[in-house]
C-alpha cells in the first residue's frame, strides 16, 4: 500500500505519495501564480494577428492567453479556466470549455452527454454508474464519471456529481462584470484526494515530510541526476526547453547503451513529475544502433501512458535526439525551492 503525506514545505502547502518508501509524485502550491483549474471572469485586451489568440485581462492586473479565440472583440467578457503554469513573465493560459472536477465526477458545461470512463471496464459496474447519474444534471451540462467512481458507494458519488453541478450553476451565472477570480483552483491536499484515490496509509500530522522520508528525497531532486542501476541521466531545465543526458558511465559493454536507454525510458516520466518540468523535452539517449531505436522508442511512449500528465511523442530528430513535448499542469520543483528559505 503506498503512502499519502499531506504537510507543508517551507510554509507552502504540499503532498507527497509514496510507494515503497520511494517518492513517486509529489505536488507543491505556487502563491505566485494562479492555480491550475482556476475560473476567472476575463475581458479581453488585445488579439494576436497570425495566431488566432486573444490577450485577456485578469484581476489585479493579471494577463491570460486564449488559443482559436475567433469571434471575440476587445471589451468582451467571458469565463475562462487555466490549463497550465505559465513561465515567469508570460501570460497565463487558459481555455473557454469549462471543467468543474471532482474524486468521482466531472461536469462539462456546453458539453452534455453522460460519459463512464473508458477504464472501468466491469459491464455491470459501467450499468450501475449509469443509472445512479441518470438525470442528475440538467440540460446544458454534461457529465463524466471518473474511473475513481468504480465501486465507490453510491452517496458518496451522488454527493460529488450534486457539488460540481451546484458549482457550474454558480459559475455559469456569474459571467457579467469586470475581471474577477470566481474559484482558486485546488491546493495540493485537495489534488491528492482527488487525483490519488487508490488505497493508501493518508499522514496528515505536521511534520509527516520528516517523520516519513520526504524531506531527504525532496532534497534530492535539486540535483540533476538521476540514476539508473548501472547508468545514470540527468534532468535539467533550461530557459526553451528540458534538457536528459543518458549516460552508461563506466559500462563498454556491446548492450550498455541499449540497455541504459530502457532504463531511461522508464524512468524518465517519473522524473518530470516530480520536478513539475514541462514544455519542450529533448532527449539525449546513449549511443545505440538505430536498430534499436523503436524498441526504446516503446518503452517510452508504455511508460507516459501510466504518467498523469499530458505528454506527446514527437519523435527522432537528425541529429539522433527524442523530442517529447508535455503540457505545463505542475510548477517547477527547482522555482519553488528557490524561494523558499
């Protein structure tokens, strides 16, 4: 069973999970910068002429970027959600299509429809969802029962899809007016019972970092490397993208560089996650024959399939390096500890 810690590091909220005393994801509050899943009211300022895209105007002064903002003029109101930390300096990005999510349920206005997620795959369980949400929210919304949702008891489902309807009501009827926030967006506490469900030993006592490792291994991730049995890689941002280096160290075996590349493949989701690194990734992989390429290539794309954030494959560049390209959802590991003290 892993472990769930919930506490504070350096004053911010935070949570850590915990499988086999190894840290596996570990999410940490950003007060500088608007919360993923935030709402605002926004008005916008000026279009972008070649992109489709539209600068907004968020409260206090705040900018936001909306992509395929056709149809809109300067003045204009309209509700927006952040999709993603945006770099220091830059505007904030966020979309038009709304999504008030919960442990079991999403509700999705100008969305309707009801939706099972495809991972519940009991047909009896997929019937039984089904009826409890039947009629639940009315014409407008739509709604989609998260794979948390299977075996769940049916109040505690029920009483989730009812507050995330109660909310986009709430939203939806407040479009009129100057920019304002309408939600925060959910803390790291809130994240880990959301996104965490699997079973787990939950430590909420303060300092549950220390008591339980975390602390140690947080310290860790300021460093570059990451090793790999035998290899190593190292992990390090950059202003335009994140750069991993694979090396097989002192290993001149025929298969080492193989074998080292496997490795990193697996490991590598897991190594962004826990920095909160997106955007361009450029993979330096060890030397290998280009024979070998589509087994790594594989290994990789198995591994982000498992990883909560939205990662694409672009694919081999000439020069021999893999280019992936992740959605920004997580602030940087290394920003944050900066500040702290």
């Amino acid at each position: 069973m892993s472990v769930v810690v919930l506490d504070h590091l350096g004053g911010l909220e935070a949570a850590a999970r915990l499988v086999g005393g190894q840290l596996d994801d570990l999410l940490v509050d950003d007060p500088s910068r608007p919360r993923v899943g935030a709402i605002f009211r926004a008005a916008c300022d000026r279009p972008v002429k070649g992109q489709g895209g539209m600068f907004l105007r968020l409260p206090e002064g705040g900018t936001a970027f909306l992509r395929g903002a056709k149809g809109l003029a300067p003045g204009q109101t309209l509700l927006v959600q952040v999709t993603g930390h945006a770099e220091a300096g830059k505007a904030v990005p966020v979309t038009e299509r709304l999504l008030f999510k919960s442990r079991y349920a999403i509700v999705t206005p100008g969305a309707p429809g009801l939706n099972v997620s495809r991972a519940i795959r009991d047909e009896e369980e997929r019937v039984r969802l089904r009826a409890l949400a039947e009629g639940m929210v009315e014409e407008g919304l739509g709604l989609i029962l998260r794979s948390a949702a299977q075996g769940a008891e049916e109040d505690a489902i029920a009483e989730d899809i009812a507050a995330m309807a109660d909310l986009a009501r709430a939203v939806l009827g407040d479009a009129a007016g100057p920019p304002e926030a309408l939600t925060e967006g959910d803390g790291p506490h809130v994240l880990a019972w959301r996104d965490w469900p699997e079973p787990a030993r939950v430590v909420t006592e303060p300092g549950g970092f220390e008591t339980e490792g975390v602390l140690d291994q947080v310290e860790a991730l300021r460093r570059a490397e990451v090793a790999l049995g035998p290899a190593d890689m190292s992990v390090e941002e950059t202003r335009a993208l994140v750069a991993v280096d694979v090396n097989t160290r002192g290993d001149t075996s025929p298969a080492a560089g193989l074998k080292a590349n496997l490795a990193a493949a697996k490991a590598l989701p897991r190594a962004l996650r826990l920095r909160g690194l997106g955007g361009q990734i450029v993979v330096d992989f060890a030397p290998m024959p280009k024979a070998h390429r589509r087994e790594v290539e594989t290994a990789l794309k198995a591994a982000f399939r498992a990883d909560p954030v939205e990662t694409s494959a672009v694919g081999w560049t000439p020069l021999g390096h893999y280019e992936l390209q992740r959605k920004r959802e997580r602030a940087s590991l290394a920003a944050v500890l900066k500040e702290l003290p």
